[in-house]
C-alpha cells in the first residue's frame, strides 16, 4: 500500500518499506549491457576508482557527492584517499566531497565496530573526515530508522542527488545478486530511492564475513549486536539510476567464489525493455538494476572472469 508524504512516498509490500521522491523523472528501461573492466590487483581498481573521482572533479564545478562503498570492494580505493588526506595534495578535491553511505544493518549503534560507519573511519582516517565537506551516515541507533532516512534522503536531494555510486555486487542464492542491499525480492522498483526490509541470515553472514575478510577485528558484543539487527537500511533503484555515473568494483572472489556465477549471470542475461516483464527479472535478481544506468564503469579481478 502506497501513502504519501509532502516529499515522499511510501510504499509497503511484505514488510518491505520503499520510499519513493515525490515528482521524481521516470526512469526508462533500457537494457545498457556491461563490460568489465579487468584489472591485475586490488590496487590497479582502486587506482581506478580514484581516477573515476578526479574525472568528475575535473567535468563539474562545486560540490561532489558519492556514496561509498563498504566491505573489501573498495578498501584500496580508501586507502588512497586516507593517505592523500595525510598530504595537502587534493586538499581542494576532498574539501569538495559530501559523502554519504549507502546502507546499514539496524538498530545497532554507531560506533559498532561491524558498522560501515567504523570501517570508513578506521581505513580512510581521521584527516579525511577532517578535510571534506560532509559525511553523512544512515541512523542506526535511533527509535524511528524510517524518519531518519528520511531525513538522511532529505540532505542527499537538497545537494542534487549523487555523482558517483560507488557500488559493489553481492552474491544471492539462485545465482542472483544484490546491489547496495537491494534484496531479491524485496519488491523493490526503479522510483524507490531507499528502503527498509526485514533482515535475512545470508545479509548477515555475508556482512559479517567480509568485514572479517577485510581486516577488521571484530569484537563479541559487537558481533552479538550485529547478529540481532533487524531490519537494513539501503538506498534503492532510483539512486542507482539517478546517480551521474555508478562505479562498479569486485575484487573479493577469492574469499566469495559465488561471485563468479552470480556475476556471470548479471552480464549473461538479457533485460526485457518491457516495463511489465523487466521489474520480476529486477526483483529476482538485483543485480540486474545496474545495466540499465547508461554511464557505469565496472572494475573486476581476473579470477571474478570465468574461464571456460
């Protein structure tokens, strides 16, 4: 059931609460394809990544808004811009960063240390959260998470929406996949901008995992608190579509080999352009929502590419 707001509307199916901007352009769905772009090594994607950023800096004026990418996706990315923070090198370009999360598992507190929120701070440090413009997480120690995306959406629209979504690729059971945390059937739809779903033990398993595979020392009570959460919070299909450009990395096969059919899959299948028969292939399969951005870069590892 859809109810609506002064600047969103609200959209409820199977637990599964979407927000939708209010007068928000309809998205077209065309099927772009995607070609990866394969690199040697962790730190060639990062390279890579960093140099989506300056591209931006150098095609617009003011401000820059991305959203980062948690997990190991894009740690190399992070630690180059935590050690750019260390000099006066871009001091321009950061001071010209808004940067916003893209999801969180919830309620559990800020300072959790299986938040994104931690993880950003532990690799990018204190100097580039020093040095740019803003940073703003999704609440997840507050009683209403609803209002508080909200107000989090509110801050993301009145800066213009993102430049860059830095995105990742998750893998799913059924070799589907998730983006952000879009889940399969979560009954997600291309003017949904965010949501909150009900959690499942494969989210949590798969993010308490590559927290642990990314090098973070991950304490009981945290984990215990982590385990508990319910619902996550995400930005939806209208971020994705709406971002200027969406950089894509995914570097972690090695310790998530599913990622190499469910990656397979995503370029693999053809999307309908008929509205009606392109939205069940998108709630099957997440993953999918990325082919149809027509300015995305996906930066992939050699073993991410099967080879038959």
């Amino acid at each position: 059931m859809a109810v609506s707001t002064t600047l969103f509307t609200r959209f409820e199916d199977n637990n599964n609460v979407w927000l939708s901007q209010n007068n928000a352009p309809e998205n077209s769905f065309t099927d772009y394809g995607i070609t990866p772009i394969v690199l040697d090594s962790e730190a060639a994607v990062g390279q890579a990544m960093l140099n989506e950023l300056y591209i931006t800096a150098k095609e617009k004026t003011g401000y820059i808004n991305i959203a980062l990418l948690g997990g190991r996706g894009a740690q190399a990315l992070h630690r180059l811009l935590g050690e750019l923070a260390k000099t006066t090198e871009q001091d321009e370009l950061l001071a010209r960063l808004n940067v916003f999360t893209q999801d969180a598992l919830a309620p559990m507190g800020m300072n959790n240390c299986l938040s994104f929120v931690r993880d950003f701070e532990r690799i990018l440090g204190a100097d580039f959260f020093k040095k740019i413009n803003s940073f703003t997480p999704m609440k997840t120690d507050t009683d209403n998470l609803e209002a508080g995306l909200i107000d989090y959406l509110n801050k993301l629209a009145s800066l213009g929406g993102l430049d860059i979504f830095f995105i990742g690729h998750g893998p799913e059971e059924n070799q589907a996949s998730h983006l952000a945390y879009i889940k399969p059937f979560s009954s997600a739809q291309s003017h949904h901008v965010a949501g909150l779903i009900p959690i499942s033990n494969s989210i949590l398993e798969h993010h308490i995992s590559k927290f642990k595979a990314g090098g973070s020392v991950v304490n009981e009570h945290d984990e215990n608190e982590c385990r508990a959460a319910k619902f996550i919070l995400t930005l939806g299909p209208a971020a994705i579509l709406q971002a200027k450009k969406v950089v894509q990395s995914v570097v972690d096969a090695d310790t998530a080999p599913a990622k190499v059919h469910t990656y397979a899959n995503v370029l693999n299948t053809q999307l309908s352009s008929h509205k009606e028969q392109a939205i069940p292939q998108l709630n099957s399969n997440p993953g999918l929502w990325i082919k149809l951005h027509p300015n995305t870069k996906s930066f992939v590892l050699p073993n991410v590419i099967k080879k038959d």
